[in-house]
C-alpha cells in the first residue's frame, strides 16, 4: 500500500479496446453478512506497532492507516472473511453497464453514525475528493482510470472509465482509495485533521470510534447501524493499542494484557511463542514484499548527480542484485518467516513468474560475485562504488534492523559497495522518501487487492507512489495491456512479460516474500478468519 499520482492507472487508458466485460458483482447482501451477532463476544484488544500516518482516506496509502479505516468507513465493494472476491458492501449491487461504465446502487436508508443519510452523493465527493486532493502520501493512483463519477440518482452512482474492460476497477473500490465519507463533514478540497474526524462520527463502518489518542490508544463501539457484507460483528467493541517495540508486544500477548497481536512480531518473537501454550500463533496467506527502491535522480550515477551516467547506475542496481543473499536473509534474520523473492509479484499469485532468478546472481537465486564485478567492469565503473541505504526500524518490524545490516555486509564484502546505513522513523520516513531523501531506500507492500496488478501497476506506471523517478514507455505498455485484457490465459503471458522487463531495469530490488502472522491468546475465537488473500486485519471476527 502506499500516493500521488492520477497519471499512474490513467496510462491504461488503450485505444480500441472493445472486450465488454461484464465481470459483474452484483446480487442483493443483504444486512445478514456473514459475521456473528455481538452479544456475548466482549471487546477485545488488539495490539500493533504499525503507526497511523492520518484518518483522512484522501492522505494515507499506508497499512497501519487502513487498518483502522477498514473497520469504521463503509465501501462500495467489500470480500468476505475467506475470500479476496469483491462483492457489494453498501451496494445492493455493482455491475459494467457498459464497457466503460460501473454502476452501483446502494442499500436503502443508510446513515452515518452523527445520523447523516448516506447517499450517492456521499459516494461522488468521497471518490471525487481523493482524486482532487492527490496528496502525495494519499492513493490517488488506486484511480487513475477513473474518467468521472455521477451521482443519478440518491442510491445511484455512476463510475466512468477511461479505458474499457478494467479488470480491477471493482477491487480498487474496496481499497484505500474507497472509504466513503460524510460530505457534511470533511473539507473537499484538504486533508482533515484526526481529532475534527472523530470529532464529526462520519463512521459507517462495522464500528464507531469512541476514543481516540493517536498511535497510543482507540477504542471502537460495534456499530449497529451498518448494513453491509461483514454483518454485525462477532464482539462487542475493539481497543487498538500501539508499541514503540515489539518486545511489549510480544510480553503483553503472552501475560493475556491484550487478546491478539498483529504486526508486527520479530521471527524470534513468533518462534518463542510457539512453544507457549497460553498463545497460539496463526499463520495465513503471504502477500507482503520487502523490496529496495532505487531513486533513479539520486542513487550512485543518478540523472541529478555530479556524475551522472544512465549505463553506470544501471551496473550498481545489477550488480546489488548479482550480490545480495535472499536465503541467507530468509533463514538467518526471519527464521523461515519470509521467502526469497525473485520477482516484483509473490509466488502464488496468477501469473507470478521468477525472472530474477535467472537474470541475476548464479542463476539460481544464489550470489555471484565474479558477474557483480563483470557488470562494473562492463560499464566503466573502477573503485568501491559508495551507497546511502535507508532503512525504517519501526513499520517493518524490528527485524529490519539485522535484515539490512547484512544487506551492508553482503554487499561490503564484495569489495565492490560502502554502505552508509541509516535509519528513520516512519512518519518521517514516509514523506522524506517521496522528497528524494533517500538515494537507496527499504520498502514494504502490502496488497491493495488480491492481483498481480497490484504490484505493477502502482509502482512501474508513469507517476508512480515510488515518486523515484522511473519511467519506460514499453513497460508502461505491457502493464497497460495486462490490465485490459479479459482472457486469463492471455493476461497471464503479459504478466509474465511484464515482470521480466521490470526485471531488467531494476527501478526495484525485491527481497523477500512473507505470511500474515498474528499471536493471540489460547481463548481468542476467529483470528484464522481475518489471515485471508484480501489481506485485511477484520476485527469484527474476532471474539473471546
């Protein structure tokens, strides 16, 4: 997850593209959803040390962001526990009308929680406001295929396309870029503050906020006025308490102080609480991608540098990736938590290929120091080359800490690489990056959607959230042509294709692959449900 950019899915738009796809999710879901009732469940407390950059759906791309809004903002379109389906949330159905159209017509007599009707209108600015705010730190990009919205009608709302048959586009309301607002209550033109937002209850949601001290301590109220797909939850409120380190976290879930902790644990920290029978750790589906990014202005040889040569940048990205050692970081720093990664999209996914694996290093995801060299040698690059490598010691885990310092010494063993490491927090971190900060940087994904889209489109495509400065017209057609095209054989060679010209240029150095992992207590009911492909932290099916 994680921004500006209205350009980046708007480069789909192909001319002639004529498929109609009435990929439709459409059919009443009536307000039974598909949680338990919450008499009986109590409120339980979940704890985290990701960090809440703004509640405001228009400024923030970020996990521990939309975790809280996942539970207090209604969508249009929604999954159920188990599944990465989009299905209508709000919406009483969802369909193409056309090849470019997708109509939506909410539920009736929808309220927000201050007793504000929620209408399509509501929808319209919600959309409508993303887009125009763009704020760097925001999802913006999540829309940029998006032409216009039309409010018909009060339960009526249509979305207009740029280019036709977008494969994702009823995926994409069920992100980020998808909570609906209360018009009466958020600017349309700026980013609100937390506190006015809770101040306003424009909450729809499967929950109220009922207290709020920020990256310290929510409290949220089941909220029964919503009627949408999760149904009512399965516990009467959650606490969601937040740690500047993950040993608090782990010592708290296993003293029964809170009742689940969620990201993130270190491997060690999970491996300990294996063998502690008074927790139980739940693993699930892994879509999560640590990956280096680097900034083509800045980094070594970089178009903004003294010395700036396209040929020689290109030989340190190659060469880092001839070098650094994926398994050894695996098994020593995450403990077979993570897997090696050798491509942008997880293994897993359709069409996910490994074209890294035989493009770099010995061919067969292993280092290769003689070919490192040879691609220095290639470009005219004599001496140690010297890196400036960022890291964040807080939003991915403690780990990250010993994952990046071998990094360091993978590649200054080489004789080829200094490394300069340094670290910053994340509510730093995350708008410096996007301000040209960081030359080489660490990053994370985690999915917006469960498609392999999701890991080109926003990172590769003009304008991307990277803001590194990349851009390749050819690889912005094959990710263009993916996107549209309705044949699954056929979208599966494109993405392959895709994969493998991204590859070659390296704009990314992806790492790792990870699962979902949460620790509760031995008693705690449900947390199985909420480590599903749609990767969203549901607390409405947890219960004690």
């Amino acid at each position: 997850m994680a921004m500006n950019q209205r350009a980046l899915r708007s480069a789909v738009a192909l001319a002639g593209v004529s498929a109609f796809a009435l990929t439709a999710c459409t059919g009443p879901s009536g307000g039974g959803g598909t949680s338990t009732g919450g008499a009986g469940g109590g409120t339980i407390t979940y704890g985290t040390t990701d960090k809440v950059v703004t509640l405001d759906p228009a400024g923030s791309y970020d996990a521990g962001s939309f975790m809280i809004m996942n539970q207090v903002y209604p969508f249009l379109m929604n999954s159920k526990p188990g599944s990465a389906e989009a299905s209508p949330d709000i919406a009483e159905s969802a369909s193409f009308t056309t090849p470019t159209e997708y109509t939506v017509k909410l539920k009736p007599g929808l309220k927000f929680a201050n007793g504000h009707a929620l209408t399509s209108s509501d929808v319209k600015f919600s959309i409508d406001r993303v887009v125009k705010i763009a704020d760097p730190n925001g999802p913006a990009s999540l829309l940029a295929n998006l032409k216009s919205v039309a409010a018909k009608d009060d339960s009526t709302v249509v979305f207009t396309l740029k280019a036709a048959n977008d494969q994702v586009f009823p995926s994409v309301l069920g992100t980020n870029s998808g909570p609906i607002v209360d018009e009466e209550v958020f600017p349309a033109n700026k980013i609100m503050s937390d506190d006015e937002i809770v101040k306003g209850k424009p909450f729809a949601g499967q929950y109220t906020i009922e207290s709020y001290k920020k990256n310290e301590l929510v409290s949220l109220k089941a909220n029964p006025d919503y009627n949408g797909l999760l149904g009512k939850p399965a516990n009467d409120g959650a606490n969601i308490k937040y740690y500047a380190d993950s040993n608090n976290l782990k010592l708290d879930v296993q003293q029964g102080n809170i009742d689940v902790a969620g990201r993130s644990l270190t491997a060690t920290d999970a491996a300990d609480l294996e063998k502690d029978s008074k927790v139980k750790v739940h693993k699930g589906p892994g879509g999560e991608l640590r990956y280096i990014v680097f900034n083509f202005d800045t980094m070594p040889f970089g178009a903004k540098t003294a010395n700036a040569d396209a040929k020689k940048a290109l030989a340190v990205r190659q060469a880092m990736a001839d070098i650094v050692d994926r398994e050894a970081i695996a098994t020593q720093v995450y403990k077979g938590t993570y897997l090696p990664a050798f491509s942008v999209v997880p293994d897993g996914l359709p069409g996910a290929a490994q074209p890294l694996k035989e493009m770099y290093g010995d061919g067969n995801g292993k280092p290769d120091l003689d070919k490192a060299k040879k691609a220095f040698a290639d470009a005219g690059i004599t001496g140690t080359v010297n890196i400036k490598l960022q890291y964040n010691p807080d939003h991915y885990g403690k780990s990250s800490g010993d994952e990046y310092a071998m990094i360091k010494e993978q590649l200054e063993k080489s004789g080829l690489f200094k490394v300069d490491l340094q670290s910053t927090e994340w509510v730093t971190y995350s708008k410096a990056r996007t301000a040209d900060a960081y030359p080489v940087y660490q990053l994370g994904w985690f999915p917006d959607y469960s498609d392999a889209d999701n890991y080109l489109t926003p990172f590769f495509i003009p304008g991307n959230f990277l803001k590194n400065h990349y851009e390749n017209p050819a690889v912005t057609d094959i990710i263009k042509k993916q996107l549209v095209t309705a044949d699954k054989t056929e979208r599966e060679t494109s993405l392959g294709d895709a994969q493998t010209a991204v590859a070659k240029d390296l704009s990314t150095l992806p790492l790792l692959q990870g699962a979902q992992l949460m620790v509760a207590g031995a008693d705690v009911k449900g947390v199985e449900q909420t480590l599903d492909p749609s990767f969203k932290t549901r607390l409405g099916v947890i219960s004690k």
